[in-house]
C-alpha cells in the first residue's frame, strides 16, 4: 500500500523537510532525472541523498535490503516534498502516471543501479471479486418447512437467524444452528428444510464469485459459526437488501466482499503450517478476542492492565496472554501500549489539548513517561510530531 509521506511514517529511511528547509540547506549543485518509467534499483551507499520532487506525481519505493523486492518487504510513499536518504538505503522512482521529474542533490552522490524485471507502476492484486450479486432477501419460515433443492451457476451463502434447519449437499445432511452459515458452489445441488417442531429465520444472498481455486476447499461442505462482527456486516446486507437507498446495491457489495475477505482470513491456514483449530473452537477464541480489543477501546482513558482484562473476560492471565499473543501476533500489554498511543496522536493532530494534559488523560503518570514511551513507539517527540504538524 501507498504510505503518505510524514516524520512517524519516514523515520526509518530519514528525515522530512519543507521546500524551506531544503532551499536553505542547499549549497552545492544538483541534478534533475526525469522518469517516463519505473527507475533501476539505486544505492545511496555511504552518503546522505537528498530528493525533491519536480514533476509530480511520484512514488518512491524504498528499503535496506535489496532481497526486500522478492519478498515484497519494501515500503512506499508518495513523494510531495522534499526528503533526505539515510546511507545505504535502496530506491526506486517510480512515475504514478505517465512521466515525473525529481531532483537529486547533491549531484556529486555517486548512485549505484541494481537492475530487476519488475513493474513500472505499482497496482493492487486482488483476490477477492465479487463482479455481481444476483438475490438478497431474508426469509421467515414456518415450522417444518421444506424446500426440495436447487442449483445454480452462481454461489450461495446461507446464514441461520433464528431456529435452525437441516442442509443437505451430495446426500449429506447437516443441522445449522442459530449463528452458524454455509456456502454452496456454482452448480452444487443443495435442500433445506426444518423439522416439524421448529421454525427458522435465515439470509440467504446469491452471488458470483472470483476466487482462487485453493480457497475453494476451505468453504465448501461444512458449517461456520460467524462472529458478532461477521454478523454485523450480514446485517448490513440484510439492512441494504430491504432499503430503497441511492446505491444500496453498491453498498451491499462493498460489505458482502468486506465480510468474505474476513471471513477467509480466519480460515487461511497460517505461515508457519500449523494445523487450523475446529470452527467452533476458533470462532469462540475470535469472540474473545473481539471482547477484549473492545474492553481496550472503551476503557482507554482508564489505566488498564492484562489482569483487568482477563477478569472481564473471564481467563487467567497467562491464558489470555497466550492466546492474544498467539491471534494478534503482538504481545497484549505491548498491544494496550500502542492503542493509547495511537490515541494521543489522534488528539494531538484535534489540538484540542496540550501534550501535558493528553498524557494526564491517557493515564501517564508523567509527562516525561509519556514522551518516553511515544519517542520509543515512533522514533519522534510528541512535541516534535506536533510541530510537524504544523
């Protein structure tokens, strides 16, 4: 993804300068390189190097290992005011469009080039389409209802609102419960019925579907129970399909792919081969998960601390580290640190307050903790970012 260009973002590769800045500091001569394509690897080596852009606009992407471009560990940025290179940085110019312009200073930098097949545009892949949705609509079904099957060329998602009822598929019979969904493919014959003594609410959505043929497996022929915030982007459909808005149907396909692209994630097995835990263990661990991050949100002018949580969630406390650290890949008292940190630099950009009142609001003991800790978060002052601000 494209990064816009500021002190917090930029720190790692250097430093942010206004055009007044750069004007003043520039005492020898430099060069200008216009670009109709993306450029060869370059190498500051041991220098610093200047850039300003001329022509815009311009990405620059930017990383300290050269193997970074295999592993796609690189970042980008867009380019709109001038910037100085730390040594032994790679870089790439790349025009948005059709050509750009940028200056280099000073002149004298000898630049190494690495030159690589690669792109000369940066463009998203993506791997979830859903090109168009065919029916939406929610259904109350009396007691022991019964329909006697269908296929068809598009897939179908079924969720269970209320009640439940019986799915069968390839002559095999499951019950989906109340909070629970199941998928049929293009041209799989399905039946869903209820027993005589049970009624069933439930959303059914028709639609088609670019996937890869590898998640393929991962939704057919079993039954999910959803989180509550899964069903909250169903019930955002639901709420559309039923709605005479301006662009409903746009709206429900942006939350129809939000909630696909969600969904997968929790399905796809991780890097590191470990073997996927059952669909009712795994949603139950996301529902805490969910609880906690919310119990963060709504606590965070509060001191907080993982015993707090773990109460409120009802688990011990290594437990509930374990298995915070093990979904959100990040340590919970690391992850409480960031999500009030990410919360004084929201409320440093409003400058509704001072920095000294932010940290008292947040729960610092001190002003000098607080700057500590931000300067240790971001590699920048929180009066530094603040004046960056500016």
């Amino acid at each position: 993804m494209i990064q816009n260009l500021n002190p917090l973002t930029f720190s790692k590769y250097g430093q942010i300068f206004t055009p007044k800045e750069y004007t003043q500091m520039k005492n020898e001569s430099s060069k200008t390189r216009r670009f109709l394509k993306a450029s060869p690897l370059f190498f500051t080596g041991g220098h610093h190097l200047f850039l300003d852009v001329v022509e815009f606009p311009t990405l620059l992407m930017i990383m300290y290992d050269q193997c970074a471009l295999s592993s796609n560990k690189y970042d980008i940025y867009l380019l709109d005011k001038p910037v100085r290179l730390e040594p032994r940085v790679y870089f790439r110019i790349i025009p948005m469009h059709h050509s750009c312009s940028v200056e280099f200073y000073p002149s004298s930098v000898p630049l190494d080039q690495y030159f690589y097949s690669l792109p000369d545009h940066i463009s998203a892949e993506y791997k979830v389409q859903i090109p168009r949705i065919y029916v939406a609509f929610y259904q109350e079904k009396e007691k022991g209802f019964y329909f006697k099957g269908e296929h068809h060329p598009c897939w179908e998602l079924a969720y269970v609102d209320i009640g439940e009822m019986y799915s069968v598929v390839n002559n095999q019979k499951s019950v989906v419960r109340q909070g629970e969904l199941v998928f049929y493919a293009p041209n799989q014959h399905h039946i869903q019925y209820a027993a005589k003594n049970i009624s069933v609410n439930f959303f059914s959505i028709s639609f088609d579907l670019e996937l890869e043929m590898t998640s393929w497996d991962l939704l057919l022929n079993q039954k999910f129970r959803i989180s509550r915030s899964h069903a909250s982007l169903l019930n955002k459909i639901i709420q559309e399909s039923t709605s005479s808005n301006l662009y409903s149907a746009d709206m429900m396909q942006c939350h129809l792919k939000e909630f696909m692209v969600l969904f997968l994630r929790t399905l796809t097995p991780r890097a590191d081969n470990q073997l996927p835990y059952t669909t009712l263990k795994q949603n139950s661990e996301e529902n805490i998960i969910e609880e906690v991050c919310n119990y963060v949100n709504e606590n965070i002018f509060q001191p907080i601390t993982v015993s707090d949580i773990a109460q409120h969630v009802n688990l011990s406390v290594p437990y509930l580290s374990s298995l915070f650290h093990r979904k959100k890949e990040v340590r919970l008292i690391e992850y409480i640190t960031h999500k009030k940190l990410e919360k004084s630099k929201e409320m440093i950009r409003d400058g509704q307050y001072t920095i000294t009142q932010i940290a008292e609001m947040l729960g610092y003991s001190s002003l000098h903790y607080f700057s500590r800790v931000f300067k240790a978060h971001y590699n920048i002052a929180p009066s530094e970012y603040a004046k960056a601000l500016r």
